[in-house]
C-alpha cells in the first residue's frame, strides 16, 4: 500500500447552509454528507465540530463541480472562536495512520470553517475503515468524541481509457434495506455522445473488462449480482440513445435485482437504469406497462419518509408527486397494520393533495400510499410507514374528595370521568379500597363509576384507576376518606413525647347515632420560643379501628389538629386555621413530619410518659388511669362538661 498522504484544503463558509455538504437537519438525501458520519454537539445541543467521509468516488457522485482525483477523503467543519479544536483519527484494515487535527479556527465574521482531510488511498482494492471524531482545547486535553464509526475506504483507479477516465467500489445505502455495494464509473465524452445502437454492445464489454481488470470484483459479489451490474452498465450505454445524457457518472447498485435482459432494454424509458427489488419501491420501480406511450413517460411519486404520531394527534405526510405532462392527479389511501385494533379508523386532511395530514383513532402500524395517475400510463404508488403511539387515559377523580368522612355500613361513591385521544380504545376501571378488596369493571361512555360499603373504621386510602386496551396506558388518583363508627368506644390518653410535646385526649361519640364525637384534647406544642397550647372547641371525627388504632380531628379557636393513638403510642399534628380544615402538606408542627395521614401508615412515636387506652367496644370494667385524667374513665366522662369550660388556650410558655 503506498504511504498515506495528508493534504488539508481549507475552504472559509459563512455558516452551515453553505457548506458544501450539509450537516444540519432539514438537508436532503441526495446532499447528506457521505458515506459515514459524526457529530459533537455542547451542552446546549449546538454543533461544535462535524465530520464525513466520503468513500471511494461517492463525493464525485454527488457533486458534479468536485473533482475525481480525490477520493477516500473526510470533510470536517469546525465551529471557530469556541475553544475547540478538531481531531480525526483513523485505522485502515487495522492498522493506525498519523490522523490529522487542527487548532480551533479564528472566524471573524465567519462562524465555520471547512477542511477537506485526505486518506490517500488510491488502491485497487476495497478497505475497512474505523474512524472517530474529537473535541482537543489548546492545551490538549479531550474535550468529547463520537464513537468509533465503520466504514469502507473504496478502490479507485484513474488509469481509465477512451470511454472512461475514473471508476470506484464502494459502499452506500441503497433504497430502506440497508448498503450495498456501488460501482461508479465517470464515462468520456465519447461514451456519452452514443449514438449509434450497434455498437452498445462492444461499448459495454470494453468499459466493464477494463475496469474489472484493474479493480477486482470484491468476494462479497455474487455472480448474478455481477450480472446485474453489467446489465446496469450496459442500459447507462444505451440509455444516451434517446437523446438524454444522464448524469456525469455512471453509478451501478449490486442490490439491484437481476432483471431479464428484455425488461432492460425494452422498458428503459421507463425504469431509466434504476430499476427497483419491487414495484412497491416507488420511483425506484418499474411500473405497468400495458397502454404506456415511451412518449409519455409514467408519473414520479413518493409518500415521503416514515413518520410516527401520538394517536389522535395529525402527522404530516410529506409526498411528492411529478410527471412530464404537468402535475399527476393524486390520492392518499391507509392500510392498518396487523398490530392494529378493530374499529380503528385515520383520516386524511386532503386525501388529494401530495403534503397532507393524517389522524388514527389508535395506536399501531399503517402503511399509508399515495398514488399519481397522469391520466395516459398506469397509476404509480409509492408507501411510507406512520407508526402510531398509544396515549395514556388521564383520569379526573370527583369523588370522593380527600378527607370526605363517612359512616360505617353507608356507602362511598366514586365518581371518576377520563379522556382518551384513542377514540377507539376501550377501558377497564380498577379501584382499590384499602379494606382488602377490590372492585374491576368495564368503564362506560368514559366513565369510572362505582360504590363501596366499608364495614369497619378506618382511614381508607380508595385508589382510582384506568387502563386502556393496549397494554400499560393507564391513569390514577388516590383520595383519602374517614370511616367513623359511633359504637366503636373510645380513645383516651395523657403524657409526653421525647420532642417536648404533652397531650392529654379523650373522645367518644355519645350515642350509636351521633355524627361527632364528645370529648376534649389539649396539646402543648413545642415551639422555637418555649410551648404552644392548644385546647379544643370542637371534635370533627373520631377513628377507632378494630385492631384498636385510633384518631382524632378537631380544632380550637385558631388551629386544627389531628391526634394519632395507639398502644404506648401517640402522633400529634397541628396547622392554623388559616390555611384550611385540612392539614397542609408541610403543617406548624408534626410529632412524624413526612409520615402518611393514613391512620394504619401514621408512625406515631413512643411515649416518654404517659399511657393510651383505646376501648375498640365501649365494655364494661373500663381501666383506671392516672392523673391528669382522672381515677376512672368513666369519672373522666362525667367531668368532661366542666373540663371543657375550665381549660383555656393560650399561646404562652
């Protein structure tokens, strides 16, 4: 192999939409930068530096005003006055070369700078190639990189003869289906001034055993993909005879199908070299023939690349649609895909017009095809895929409203609405008690209602749920509901927490029908200046649950609160009234900040002192408890009229 050279060519641009091969989004097929590319962007996502490379004669391909002679090289575009400069390292078959960097550029008005970096190689054969791109300040030091990127350095001679003057293989994409070996030849004056169909023939052979003499056929070819690209050699020979001289090269795919030789000469003016796998494959197929004129060549068509959408939202559609006798008449058509659910229907927004829209009720795989019919040869199509994304549901829960509080044995309602951009998916609701059970049903016109009879009290936590039908979008809510029952007895306790909080409480509702409970709860609260003293007004609720937890909700004259009882146990939690009846998310005071206000999640602490006594049955031979409570606490109930009117508030030390 002869020694690998570096030549840099600098080229000043004023920014990226003049750069010679586009990098930006929005940039076309036929103008995208080569074979292989990289790209380091900064924290912002804004491009620093940019690299291709451009095997083999692919460059020549696609720029006329290029030159032959240089092939096998990289572009890099470096952003200037950034602090960054380029590096481009590579490795050929292996083996490492010197690689090539520069230091960041000084623009002045001009914000890029574009060089064109040179392998080389010029040899007979084809290579692999591995090759990165990084970030270096001034000093040195790696700043960011792409990962390493495989490619194909090309075989190339420039040893041509009277009918051409270059050729190359190559790798690049062909069509959707991946890369595939390319075999571009740059013909003389003399091979595109044919005129004479006689000679085609000895044309063809001459081109093809000179090049093949001097650029080996690569392994990877088949023998009837070699056919095929003499076939391809061959119809570019003849293709000069109508009077249409092509492009400046002559450029054979070895994926192309190897076709029967009549189609190739017989349908030239249709498939024009370019003849497709399939005739799904749109300008790249060959259409119908039957009542075609060759005066009237079929329309051009493509429905664009593949695009995906959330469904029930519009994508798109960004088709084409040409033809030598004026613009095509044109029609959109859907197909839903096996992944698609019954009933799903799209629409299109001009099911006429080449650009377009399309809405799907569901999620899933459409081909979608737009067909142009000139009026004279059959109509021509061409498909793109939309692949349509499932939304989740989103839930509004109405009731039951957090802290609702309700009795035992009556029931609790929930209502629940929910809306779905999937018009054609359905729902299943699932709502989740806190009470050991569970209730699933179909939800109906959009709604997730139902009801439930709690036979015990409790701080039930009922968790809302939908879920469409295709797997995982689903939407949920929890809201908090208080079960009182009256018969459960009562709640009763006095002492201290290690924070420096006292309490003393005792609530019990008086009769089977009462709706609020009697009693009292005084709480001294600890605060930064000394204790807060807080004495009810009024009890709102009281818990009780069979596992013998209890709790209580009242307020006094210018605070709520919530007090939790258990065995040896007790939370307090206390809020001004000004900001609501319920306790805020981050309350004044909280024995267990952070802790759920569900009563079996509400992690009371310890008691320092004291006791609780919590009766689950008001039974009889009630314990006795020490002062400040009472001997008995059914003396205690018989006090608590005038405990009421003898404790006072006050907010001092």
């Amino acid at each position: 192999m002869r020694r690998t050279l570096l030549r840099l060519v600098t080229v000043l641009a004023l920014g990226i939409g003049l750069l010679a091969v586009p990098f930006g989004p929005g940039a076309t097929k036929e103008a995208e930068a080569a074979t292989s590319n990289g790209k380091i962007y900064n924290k912002d996502g804004d491009i620093v530096m940019a690299a291709s490379f451009n095997s083999g004669l692919w460059y020549y391909h696609a720029h006329e005003n290029a030159s032959p002679d240089k092939p096998n090289f990289f572009q890099v575009m470096d952003k200037c006055d950034d602090g960054e400069g380029p590096v481009v390292s590579w490795t050929i078959e292996g083996r490492a070369v010197d690689g090539w960097s520069a230091d960041d550029c000084t623009g002045g008005f001009l914000p890029f700078k574009l060089y064109s970096v040179e392998t080389g190689y010029e040899e007979s054969v084809m290579a692999s190639l591995q090759w990165h791109l990084t970030a270096k300040d001034s000093d040195g030091n790696q700043l960011g990189s792409t990962n390493v990127i495989n490619d194909w350095v090309g075989s190339y001679t420039d040893d041509g003869s009277d009918l051409y003057t270059h050729a190359s293989f190559y790798r690049d994409e062909y069509d959707t289906g991946g890369d595939t070996l390319v075999v571009t030849v740059v013909p003389t004056d003399k091979a595109k001034g044919l005129d004479v169909d006689a000679i085609v023939d000895s044309y063809t052979a001459q081109i093809w055993d000179h090049v093949t003499d001097r650029l080996p056929r690569p392994g990877t070819v088949t023998d009837d993909q070699a056919e095929s690209l003499y076939k391809q050699l061959w119809c570019h020979v003849r293709f000069n005879a109508y009077g249409v001289l092509g492009g400046h090269t002559w450029d054979l795919e070895a994926e192309r199908p190897n076709i029967a030789w009549e189609l190739v000469t017989e349908d030239i003016a249709i498939h024009g070299c370019n003849w497709g796998t399939t005739e799904d494959q749109g300008w790249f197929s060959r259409p119908p023939t039957d009542g075609g004129d060759p005066e009237n060549l079929a329309p051009m068509v493509d429905a664009g690349p593949d695009v995906s959408v959330d469904e029930g939202s519009a994508v798109t559609l960004k088709g084409t649609a040409a033809d030598d006798g004026g613009t095509p008449a044109t029609k959109w058509t859907y197909t839903p895909g096996d992944n698609v659910d019954e009933g799903a229907t799209c629409a299109f927004a001009d099911p006429t017009a080449p650009r377009t829209t399309l809405t799907c009720t569901d999620d899933g795989t459409y081909t979608v095809k737009l067909t142009a019919d000139d009026g004279v040869n059959q109509p021509v199509s061409d498909r793109a895929t939309v692949t349509v994304r499932n939304v989740a549901p989103t839930l509004d829960v109405m009731a039951p409203k957090d802290w609702d509080v309700h009795r035992v044995e009556s029931e609790v309602a929930v209502s629940a609405s929910f809306t779905d951009p999937g018009s054609n998916d359905t729902h299943t609701c699932k709502v989740t008690w806190d009470d050991g059970s569970t209730s699933n049903f179909p939800a109906e016109n959009g709604r997730c209602d139902t009801s439930h009879v709690y036979d015990d009290a409790g701080m039930d936590t009922v968790a809302v749920e939908v879920t469409d039908d295709d797997g995982g979008g689903k939407d949920d809510a929890e809201h908090m509901v208080v079960v009182y029952d009256p018969r459960a007895g009562l709640a009763s306790g006095a002492g201290t927490l290690d924070d420096g909080l006292g309490f003393t409480a005792l609530a019990k509702y008086p009769t089977a029908g009462s709706t609020v409970p009697a009693g009292a709860v005084k709480l001294s609260v600890p605060t930064a200046t000394g204790q807060l003293t807080i004495v009810s007004t009024d009890l709102d609720w009281l818990v009780i649950t069979p596992d013998a937890k209890a709790a209580v909700k009242g307020r006094s004259a210018t605070h709520g609160f919530l007090g939790y009882l258990e065995s040896g146990r007790f939370r307090g939690v206390t809020w001004p009234l000004s900001q609501g009846e319920i306790p805020p998310a981050v309350p004044s005071y909280d024995s267990t900040p952070g802790a759920s206000w569900d009563l079996d999640e509400a992690q009371p602490k310890p008691l320092r002192t004291g006791l609780t006594v919590i009766d689950t049955g008001w039974l009889p031979g009630v314990p006795q408890l020490p002062a400040p409570l009472g001997d008995t606490v059914g003396n205690l109930l018989d006090a608590l009229p005038a405990l009421r009117l003898d404790l006072q508030e006050d907010t001092a030390a």
